[in-house]
C-alpha cells in the first residue's frame, strides 16, 4: 500500500487486489460503489495496465454506481482470456476528519 499526502488536505493511497477472472466484474462493481475510490487499474499478469477506469462523485447515483455497459463487457473480455488479474484501487480520505477521529 502506498500513501500520499496532498496539499489540499487529503490522502491519497493505493491497494493491490489480486483476484480471479469470473471474481473481477463483482469486484470493481464494489469497489466502485465505495465512495473514497478515485480510481480503479486492471493490471494483467505481465504489469500491463488493460484498463484504467477514473471514478467521480458523479457516477454516484442514489445510492447505487452506474458503470458504463461497454466498461463491464471490457471486464468480461478480459476476464475469459487471463486466469488471474490484479486491480489497483487508488483511494483519497480527507485528513481532517482522520485527524478528528484520533
């Protein structure tokens, strides 16, 4: 886990997953519903980046993340031709409130 601090008051960090191909759709669907998730990398075995999808406060919607149609059949594609894929998940937490809570 890498972490980093921003000018602006926040954290950023970034998580290695490592999960198998029928797993990876379910998977960036949740993490993608997790509000401190800036950004998502699909990661092939050989430390290509296949896919790169930023996240926003907008594709929040009631609740519930609406991913784009094309970006989870991108993951299912992918998923058939590799047995295991990692995902870099790239989180961002506002310092205040960590600092409040200590």
């Amino acid at each position: 886990m890498n972490d980093e601090s921003n000018t602006d008051g926040k954290r950023t960090w970034m998580d290695e997953i490592e999960v198998k191909s029928e797993e990876l759709v379910n998977r960036v669907k949740q993490l993608a519903a997790d509000n401190k998730v800036k950004r998502i990398r699909v990661v092939e075995p050989d430390g290509d980046i296949a896919l790169e999808i930023p996240l926003t406060y907008g594709a929040i919607a009631g609740g519930a993340v609406v991913l784009a149609a094309p970006v989870l059949a991108i993951l299912g594609a992918l998923g058939a031709f590799v047995a295991k894929v990692k995902i870099e998940v790239v989180k961002e937490e506002d310092t205040e409130t960590e600092d409040a809570a200590t």
